[in-house]
C-alpha cells in the first residue's frame, strides 16, 4: 500500500474556513441555511462549518445528521453488513436552504441516495452540496457548489478522510495506491 | 449347477461357533462342509461346472430371518411391492421374512394371504410368510377367520400399525389363537394416551413444538396385552418394543411363566429423538465414523424420515432395548421396515406417515454396536438366525450338511454410503440417507439360488 | 454455538462465513446478531415515524405472506413492513393443512417461488413447517409462527420493547404467565432471553407447562414457579400469553375463573410490581381471562408499543435478508 498526504490538518481548517465563507457569501446570509451532514464524516465537518460560520456571521446554524444507508442502489452488492444509522434533522426542511455536507464527492451515488432521502423528508427551497474533496470520476450529473480541494485521481486509488473526531490523531486526506 | 463359498469364517448359532472354512450348495442345500483353508488347487470341486466364491476375509452366516417387515402389497405397490421388498431383503442378507397385514385390503383373508404366498414365489428372492389380520379389516372389532387363515399359510395374528383398541376384543383374540398355536404379534400402544402425535414426548419434542408420544402409551398397551395373555394363557409377541420400562415389563412377565417374546428393531438401538434435531442438535457428536458412528448433523431438522411408530426415543431407551436384546428379554432383531412414498413422507412432520425402510441397513447398524463392543458377532448372528427361527417354530439355521442353503456373505469391513438410488426397496425413507457405514452382505442365497450379489 | 459441518444435501442453512438466509426461529441467533437487528429496528422506527414513512431500499424485491392460520395482525405488521421499505407484498391465506387442501407445501412454495417471490413470510399450524418450506424455496423463509414451535419476529419485538423501556438487556428477571406448553411466543421468547443474559421465569398451573425435566433438559437457567404472587415483587418484565382456548386439550384446567384467581395479571397484582417493572402481552388478549383490561390499561402495559415496534422489528428482518446479511 502506498500513502500519499495531500491536505494537511492545517490545510484541511483554511479549505473549511473558505467553505464557510463561501456559503454566507452564496445565500446572502445563513438565516434559511441548514446544514446536514452526511454519516460518517460528514457530520463532523458540517459541525466544524457550523463553528466557523458562527465565527464569521455570528449567527448559529442549525446542524442535522443523514444517513442513507435505506436509499442505496447497491444493496445486492454490498449487502446489508453496515449498521444502519440514525438520521436526525432538528428542524422542518420544507422551504430551506440544505447544504449537504460530505468528506468525498466521487462517483456521486452517496448524493443521489441523499437527494432521495432529503425529498423525503420535506421540501426545501434547494438543495447545495459542500465537500472536503472532489476526486472527479462522476458516474451521475451531479456537481458540488462548494469545494476544499479538487483532487485528481485515478479509479483505482482510494481518497481517506481522517478527522480527529472519528478517527484520533490528525486531520489529514490521504491518496492510497493500490488500495482494494 | 454347485457353488463353492470357500475360506470365510463360517458362524454356526446352534453351537455358537465360528470357524474357517468351506461350504458346497447344490440342489439347493448344503452338501458338505471343509474345515480348515482350501489350497488354490484343491481336488475337492466335485464338479467341473462349480461357481466358486471367495470368501476370504468374509464371513458365511446363515441367511437372516426377519418377522416383522412391511411389503405393502396387495394395494400400496406405489410404496412397495412384494417383488422390490423381497429384493431389498436379499440386499439386506434376508432369506425368510414375514410380513404385515396391513395392506389394501387387510390380509383379513384367504385370498389375500395366498396372493402373497404366491408372489413371494414367483419373485424367489426370499421365503414369505404372512402375518394375517387378527381383526376383519383391522378395525379392532370382528375377529377374522383365524382358522382358515392359518390354513391358507398365515403363521401369526396382528393388527399392526395399530393395537386391538378394545381390551374385551383383545381378549377374544388372545383366547381364540390360543387354539392355533401361533402368536398375536401385538402393536401395543394406548391411543387415548398418543393421539395426535408427532415424536416421542420428551426434551426434543418440548423443544420442538411436537405433541408427544410418551413412552408411558406403549408401556400402558404392553401391560394390558401381558395381563390379558396371562389371563387366557396365550401366547403373546411385543412387537417393536422401544421403551425402557417396556423392557422392563416383558422381562418381569417371563420371570412369572407368562407365554410373551418381544423384539427389537435396530433404529430403536442406535437412534435416538435427538435426530429430528438434525443439524440443530448442538451436543451431537458430528462425526461419521464408518462402522462406528453416525452423524445426525447432516439432516434438517423435522426430518420426516425419522418419523416412526413407536417413535425413535430417548438414549437411554436404546440403551435399555439393547440390553433387552443382550439378556434375551426381547428375542430377536426385527426390521419392521416400512417403505413409504415421497409423496407420503414430503409433508408437515406430524403429518408424514410413519415408518422408516431399514432391512437393507439393518446388518450395517447393528455390526455398528459390535464394533463399539455392545454386543458380540455371535450374539448378534443368533439373534438374527436361530432366534427368529426358534420363534417360527422351526430348527436352526446353521449351515450342516442337508441344510437348506439360506446363506448370507458378510464383508464386515466394506465401506458403503446410503444412498437412494441404491437401494432395492422402493421407500428411500430412511434417516441414514448419506451415512457411511461398515459392512455389508455381499452375497445372499436363497434355496441354493444367488439372489443379491454386491458387484 | 459451533456450526456443525454442512452437507451439501442441505443448503439452506446458514453457510460457513455466517449469511443468515432464513429467519426460523431465535435458538441459532447469537446474543451479537440480536442486538443487531434490534439496533436496525431503532433506526426502522425513525423511519416510521416520518410524515411520509417510505424508503426506496427494497424496491424490486417481492415478499409473499402465506399464511396457513388466520392471523390478521401479523399480516398486517409485515404488510407494513414490506410496503414501508418499498418492497411489493402479497398474501396468500391457505385454510387448513395442505394435506386435507390437496396442494402439498412444497408445491405452494415452489408455485410461489415461480411467480418471484424472494421472502416467503410463513405461518402455519404444524410445527416444523417453515423448516420444510425453506428446503424447496430458493429465497429466504420467515417463520411467522409454527404450530406451538417458534415466532421469532414476536420474541424479537418483544425484546426491542424491553430494551426500550429499561435499557440494557442483561440480568432483567422476566415472568412469562400464561398457557406456556402450548406457546411457540414463550418458546422464542426463552430462547432470545437467555441468550441475551435475562432471567426467565415459567410460571403457569402445571398442566400448562407440563414436566419441568423437559424443559431444563433444554434450558437449564430455567426456572418454573405455580406461585405468581411469590415471585411479582422481583420481576421486571411480566409477560402475559393467551390462553389458548383452540390449543388446549379439553380437561387441561377446571375452569377458567380457577385460573384467572391464581395466574391472572390484575391490578391487585401488578400494584406489587417494581416501580420500573413493564406488563407484555403478544395479543390478542382474553380480557378477563389472563389479564384484567385494568392492567392492560395501565401506564406498566407496553402492548400497543409491542404492535408499532412489531413493524419496525419486521422491517429490520425484511432489510437484513435481502442484501445477505453477515451475522
């Protein structure tokens, strides 16, 4: 196996701090604007965009936790081996600005399977995403409005998260080679 | 045209002897007899045309006798016919078997008892002898023509498959035979006390969901069939006894005088309730050890071909049967093999027929217990020879000079796997489907003539 | 629990690397396995409890309830199920047994597997029949009750509506009063309990439980009781079963009222229960009978939960067997 660093933990705190500011800037503001994560990474990073934009605007935004795991298309191929998890939105969504937030954006079926779920469960205004890393390789036309880093890879590499809070130690992304 | 077995261990019941040696057949009859080992160029063929057999390693038994087996003809040939069952006996190293009334019709009457003398003969695979309905129709209430039937050829009585439900009736019965001299084979089972049974009531059965069939059923029948022979002084046979405390009865009543034999079916020594646990049986031992143990994992749970009446019951009920056998409470092995269809047998567990097709087993899993040391060679030969014999009223079966040439080759140390398609009997309901198991008959003859040869 | 060699004459069993492929019964169901399907049944209730209760995962798949007894809520319950994990479902009522109807089981089962059904849910009269049933269907089978047997998805909501109500599992004292010989709810019930490390206790007159050697062959933690009264103070969970008037033998009781005065779940009785204790019962109740509509009423009694986590217990077997789940 072969480990490439491509964003440091200091570079992972600014990509998050520009997002942040990006969002206030796209939608005038945050009054409307409700963040949800995406399980796993997603929800601390949403948390961590939540902190910052406080920081930036002063207001708090409302922070909510997805899980997509009963919306897959791939049930037969991965089966049903990960625990499902809770999905938890504090507030109504119908008529607000989501922004789902996730670590990777790769083939894009995780945001399809998100969109299904969102829709769901209210009707918001619209729906933007945010992401740690775009890795490129779409399989479905899907775009994020809000990027840290775009990262070229090929297929067969694999892009790690680590964030403190889910995996200890350092922030970090990671290009694995010759990954399965 | 002569056949030679030569050089097997010859077993003798009468004298309990076994020896090396050498037996002629022709005629139809054992024409004489060597001891010792036959060189390769002996001059003792008599005749040019001789077939000769080599029994080396192999052991030369009389052939074996079964009292209690199931051909289901006249009616049910969809489960077996007289011809299959007696070609599954001559696999199985059976001569001589009687066979159960309960047909379609009853053998309840001449015409059917002489339909099944005369099958027997023309298939030739073994001697037949009918058991006859002790009731018309075996419905438990009209006595039938005993007397007749005995005539037409019918050694003994039974209803089998089910009791004489009415103990004044069964007393008619027992006072009526007495008179033949021949024997009631009873079915002993109070029906108030099984109905609607699956298994034997016990732990499985609890665990299982299935009503029960508890052994006090077959002791409270076998009780009621001892008094009443004692009371008429008649004679009484218990047939597949598969309860401890059923042993127990029948030894008590011959220590008192009482005129009663019992018998012993092979699946009620060596499987227990515990298989219709199958694979869900997590104290069973997983092995299949060929000769010396079976595997009862292999089988799904509520496997219908472990559904049998009486049903297959505890351990330690085995034990005891066994024991019966041994200290010549119950006096002999019988099969009780009972064939039955897919159609019959692929059903809800409580709902399948009961019995299970085990006369070409029955020699494997009873040389299973000698080979754990239960029971000796020669204890089990008898009780598959001369004992059976001796119940029948005949001589013994040992293989002298004049002797009918009923012979059975054992291999003992054959390896051979239960298998479907190879079986001779039409029923394939057996729960050793898979099993290996050691030891085979390889060779049987019947009146001289060779009816199963393993290839 | 080793899993013993599998032959390949029976491939229906749960293979070398752990697939649960058919929900029989709980007895080969590791404590692991239960609290994962009890932790997916937490996030199916989340879904049911959504202004539109619907999730696309099963979507193309096919469920067919055949049901040889009438039940109607357990019908209705994985109907539920099914529809809320957007899977198609049909049900089949098949009166009396196949043997008297002239379709044996197998042909049924292989007639709907044919049509293309991949979960066969299955109630049935005889004991053991799921277990033939999953021998001749190339899918998975779940046992929605077999004669007096099992009813794995009962016991699994039950013990969903436990760990709701108090928390961990382990070292909870449960009482199970009622017609307990007869009960394939009990049955399941004692074989998730003990597995999970509760206390189960039998107590019935003893006709209805029958010998006590039989079941400690089995269950050897078990423990009987004929004195309700004796053993409420200490008992956390009180689980009622139905006297099942159609299951039991004529002469099993002398009367009812005898029964109800000694094993009956009152409001004199359960007033003795620990603070904390809940009252179960696996429906329908004789009120009156096993349990006085007072106690049924009361804020100890978890029964309707027991229906609404039925669902989502159900929707949990209903996910897990579709994607081969690894237990």
């Amino acid at each position: 196996m072969n480990e490439r660093q491509i964003m440091t933990a200091d570079e992972v705190r600014r990509a998050i701090a520009r997002v942040a500011h990006e969002i206030g800037e796209r939608n005038g503001g945050v009054h409307n604007v409700v963040l949800v994560g995406i399980y796993r990474r997603g929800i601390p990073l949403a948390k961590r965009v939540a902190t910052a934009i406080q920081q930036i605007e002063g207001s708090t935004v409302a922070i909510g936790a997805l899980d997509i795991t009963l919306y897959r298309d791939d049930l037969e191929i991965r089966g049903t081996a990960t625990q499902i998890q809770h999905t938890h939105i504090p507030v109504d969504i119908t008529g607000k600005t989501i922004v789902l937030v996730d670590d990777v954006l790769f083939t894009g079926r995780t945001i399809r399977a998100a969109l299904d779920a969102l829709t769901d469960l209210g009707r918001p205004a619209r729906i933007q995403l945010a992401v740690l890393v775009d890795r490129g390789h779409r399989e479905l036309p899907i775009r994020a409005d809000f990027v840290g880093k775009n990262v070229p890879t090929a297929a067969s590499e694999d892009v790690a998260v680590r964030l403190n809070e889910v995996d200890g130690g350092d922030d970090a992304v990671m290009i694995i080679r010759g990954a399965v | 045209m002569p056949t030679l077995l030569t050089n097997g261990t010859i077993i003798d019941p009468d004298t309990r002897q076994m020896s090396i040696g050498s037996i002629l057949v022709d005629n139809g009859v054992v024409t004489a007899r060597f001891d010792g080992l036959l060189p390769a160029d002996a001059t003792v063929r008599t005749a040019p045309d001789t077939t000769v057999v080599d029994a080396t390693h192999k052991l030369i038994s009389p052939g074996f006798i079964d009292p209690h087996v199931h051909l289901r003809e006249p009616g049910e040939e969809h489960k077996e016919t007289i011809a299959t069952g007696t070609r599954a006996a001559a696999a199985g190293g059976y001569t001589v078997v009687a066979c159960m009334p309960n047909t379609r019709p009853a053998s309840d009457s001449v015409a059917v008892v002489q339909h099944i003398r005369t099958a027997a003969r023309r298939a030739g695979f073994a001697e037949v002898l009918p058991i006859a309905a002790a009731t018309i129709g075996r419905a438990g209430k009209e006595l039938s023509p005993m007397r007749e039937l005995v005539d037409a050829g019918a050694i003994g009585f039974s209803d089998d498959g089910v009791p004489v439900s009415d103990p004044a009736v069964m007393r008619n019965v027992f006072e009526y035979v007495k008179m033949l001299a021949v024997p009631y084979f009873g079915h002993c089972e109070e029906m108030t006390l099984s109905n609607g049974w699956g298994m034997h009531e016990g732990a499985v059965s609890n665990r299982l969901g299935l009503p029960g069939y508890p052994s006090a059923a077959e002791e409270v029948g076998i009780a009621r069939d001892i008094a009443l022979a004692e009371l008429t002084n008649s004679r009484l046979h218990v047939c597949h006894v598969s309860t401890a405390g059923g042993v127990a009865l029948i030894r008590a009543a011959k220590a008192r005088g009482v005129n009663v034999t019992g018998e012993a079916s092979p699946h009620h020594m060596t499987l227990s309730d515990r298989w219709v646990l199958g694979w869900l049986d997590e104290h069973a031992d997983a092995r299949n050890e060929p000769g010396m143990s079976l595997n009862p994992t292999t089988r799904p749970p509520y496997d219908t071909s472990t559904r049998v009446s009486p049903p297959l019951r505890s351990e330690a009920d085995c034990v005891a049967v066994l024991q019966g056998l041994l200290d010549g409470t119950l006096d002999f092995v019988a099969t009780d093999h009972a064939p039955h269809s897919r159609v019959d047998k692929e059903v809800e567990y409580r709902l399948a027929m009961a019995g299970i097709t085990g006369i070409e087993t029955a020699l494997a899993s009873m040389l299973m217990l000698v080979n754990q040391g239960r029971i000796s060679l020669m204890d089990l030969i008898v009780r598959m020879t001369d004992a059976p014999a001796a119940f029948l009223g005949r001589g013994t079966t040992a293989l002298r000079v004049g002797a009918r040439a009923d012979i059975t080759v054992i291999d003992p140390q054959l390896v051979w796997t239960v298998e479907a398609s190879k079986l001779f009997s039409l029923g394939k309901n057996t729960p050793l489907l898979g099993q290996k198991m050691r030891g085979k008959a390889v060779l049987t003859m019947y009146k001289g003539n060779i009816t199963h040869q393993e290839a | 629990m080793t899993m013993p060699a599998v032959s390949p004459f029976v491939p229906w069993i749960p293979t070398a690397n752990r697939k649960r492929r058919h929900v029989l019964d709980l007895d080969d169901f590791s404590a692991a396995e239960i609290i994962d399907v009890l932790d997916a049944a937490t996030s199916m209730k989340e879904v049911l409890g959504r202004s539109v209760p619907q999730v696309p995962i099963l979507r193309g798949r096919t469920v067919v309830n055949v049901f040889y007894e009438e039940s109607t809520r357990t019908r209705m319950s994985f109907e539920l199920a099914a529809r809320t994990l957007s899977a198609s479902i049909m049900s089949m009522t098949a009166k009396g047994s196949s043997v008297e109807k002239g379709e044996s089981l197998i042909d049924t089962i292989r007639t709907i597997q044919a049509l293309g059904a991949d979960i066969i849910v299955i109630r049935h009269g005889e004991s053991g029949a799921p277990y033939l049933a999953a021998q001749h269907f190339k899918g998975s089978i779940i046992n929605a009750g077999d004669g007096r047997h099992a009813h794995p998805s009962q016991a699994l909501l039950d013990l969903f509506t436990i760990r709701e109500r108090l928390g961990a599992l382990q070292g909870l004292n449960v009482t199970i009063v009622g017609d307990i010989l007869h009960s394939r709810v009990a049955r399941s019930n004692i074989w998730g309990m003990l597995r999970c490390g509760m206390q189960v206790t039998l107590c019935a007159p003893s006709t209805l439980i029958g010998d006590v050697r039989m079941w400690q062959e089995t269950f050897p933690t078990l423990k009987i009781s004929y004195d309700l009264d004796a053993i409420i103070p200490a008992t956390d969970v009180l689980m009622g079963l139905r006297l099942q008037k159609e299951r039991m033998h004529a002469g099993l009781l002398p009367t009812l009222r005898e029964y109800s005065t000694y094993f009956g779940i009152s409001q004199a009785r359960i007033d003795k229960l620990p603070d904390h204790a809940i009252v179960m019962h696996p429906g329908p109740m004789n009120e009156g009978v096993e349990i006085m509509p007072e106690a049924a009423d009361s804020p100890r009694s978890v029964i309707e939960a027991q229906v609404t986590n039925g669902v989502a217990v159900r929707m949990a077997l209903l996910y897990r067997l579709s994607g081969e789940a690894t237990i």
